[in-house]
C-alpha cells in the first residue's frame, strides 16, 4: 500500500516537561558494555542499561530458524545436498508463508527498539535533571561490539550516548567527552596519585592509601574532576577530588546500598563486583 509522510521542523528549544527540568553541577559518566554509573554532587546511581527491556531472543530465534527453514523448502536448488549454499548466482524465491514469518520477525525487532529508545530517553532525562555539565570517557562502541557483541547489541550504549548528546545540544548544553589515554581513571588513585592497571574482572578499586570504591563508581566520580589544562589536554584535578572525596565516598557507598535489595527482585550482574568490599577506608578530611 501506499504511504505518504509529513515533517515537520519547528525553530527553537523544544518544550521542557515540568518533571525534566535541567539541573545545576557536574555530572560525571562511566560507561559499560551493559551498565552505566553516574555521580553527581547530590546523588550517585549504578544500574544496568535497560534494565526494563524484555529480553525476547528465544522469540526471535525461532522466527530464524523458521525463516531459514522456509528458505530452503522454496529453494532447494541453492543448496548442496550436505545443507551448504551453492556458489555463483542464485534466483530466489519466497513463499506468502515466509514473507509472513519475516514481517513477524521484522514487528518484533521494532518492538523491541522502540522500547529500548524510550529506556533510553528516560535515563538521558534524568541524568540532566542532576547537572548541566555533562563529562565522560571518549570509548569505542565498535570494540565493545568486539568483545561484548550480544550484550551492546541487546542494551545499544553507543545509541544512548548519541540520545544523550542529541538531548543536551537541543538544550544548549556541554557534554565533555576526554580522552582515556591521558585520564586513566580506572587506574589512577586521587589519593595517593599511584597509577595500577587493572583486569576487567576486578571489579573495586582498592589502594593501599586506603581508597576503597566500586570501581564504576570511582570513575564516574573523577571524571567530574576532569579538566582541561594549559596545553589543550584533559587530565584529573587531584587537589578537586580530594577536596570532593569525604562526601562523594557517602554518595557512593549510599548507591551500593540501594543495589543490594533490588526492587524487582532479579539478580545483579557480576561487573557489579557486589562480593567485594563494602565500605570505604578512606581517611576522612
């Protein structure tokens, strides 16, 4: 059938509802492959991205296989007699039954991004409620497509990093993405300033200074101490973080506390690293 469109394209700010006005400070981001920690000056928060979206793999590995089963019922001369495709060109067909099977698979792969997309929204509104002043690691979304292929896919960081921008350029607002390489804040101490590598298993940052801390969560909190210095490079303000330490140490600690009694009654991932340590031994300033 046919199918006409119309767009629209209104000059200005667009409307800000009442319950997602912009907040005040910085906000600082740790990014994951499936999670996300966010700091600001009055609230800490560690979740899983879309923690809400139903999963429906099993569903839509069904209508593959099914798929792949019609396929080779309609063309029978595309394939060897071991299962394997023939090479060279090929003519196609496809029955009514498998144009319905892949409009079935098509409606809900849509379902299931409209829904992450709204998920996504709602967690880029609520970051700028706490700030205005958005700062986070610059990270490459395809080599977390690399290594965490089935989770990126499923929970799309890089679609909501690109939400997020989109929402803070239409509120004239400043994201700071800086880069890993000269930051290192899942290595660095603000502390003490000793710099250890870590494996992406250990999951706290525990310094012989005494700084103990979830290790997204840590981060998340110097990246609010990032600035730009003299020569064009970003790097961590010690004196910022330690100054901001004694009170960013409750926040932090007051997040871990909400996570270990989950509302919905699920089970928390591992990179929450919730088996570690609890509490802070950081001295008090």
């Amino acid at each position: 059938r046919h199918r006409f469109y119309v767009q629209l394209v209104c000059e200005g700010h667009p409307y800000q509802k009442p319950q997602n006005q912009i907040g005040t400070g910085t906000v600082g981001l740790d990014i994951g492959p499936s999670t996300i920690a966010v700091v600001s000056e009055t609230e800490a928060l560690l979740l899983r991205f879309c923690d809400e979206l139903q999963s429906r793999q099993q569903e839509i590995r069904r209508l593959q296989r099914q798929i792949d089963r019609q396929r080779r019922a309609n063309n029978p001369a595309n394939y060897h007699p071991d299962g394997t495709i023939k090479q060279g060109a090929k003519t196609w067909r496809k029955s009514n039954r498998q144009r319905q099977t892949e409009a079935q698979l098509a409606e809900l792969q849509r379902k299931q991004a409209a829904h992450r997309k709204s998920l996504h929204g709602q967690l880029a509104n609520h970051i700028l409620k706490l700030g205005d002043l958005v700062k986070a690691e610059k990270l490459s979304y395809k080599a977390f497509q690399r290594m965490f292929g089935k989770s990126v896919q499923f929970r799309a960081p890089g679609t909501f990093m690109a939400v997020l921008r989109r929402k803070v350029e239409g509120a004239s607002l400043e994201l700071d993405e800086f880069p890993t390489r000269t930051t290192r804040l899942s290595q660095v101490c603000h502390n003490c300033g000793q710099v250890v590598q870590k494996p992406l298993s250990q999951r706290w940052h525990d310094c012989e200074c005494g700084v103990v801390a979830q290790r997204d969560l840590y981060s998340a909190f110097l990246a609010t101490c990032v600035e730009e210095g003299a020569d064009g490079t970003s790097g961590l303000n010690a004196d910022r973080a330690r100054a901001a330490w004694s009170s960013a140490d409750l926040l932090l600690r007051a997040a871990l506390s909400q996570l270990e009694q989950p509302a919905n009654g699920g089970h928390l991932p591992s990179s929450f690293g919730l088996s570690g340590p609890r509490q802070s031994r950081s001295p008090a300033n």
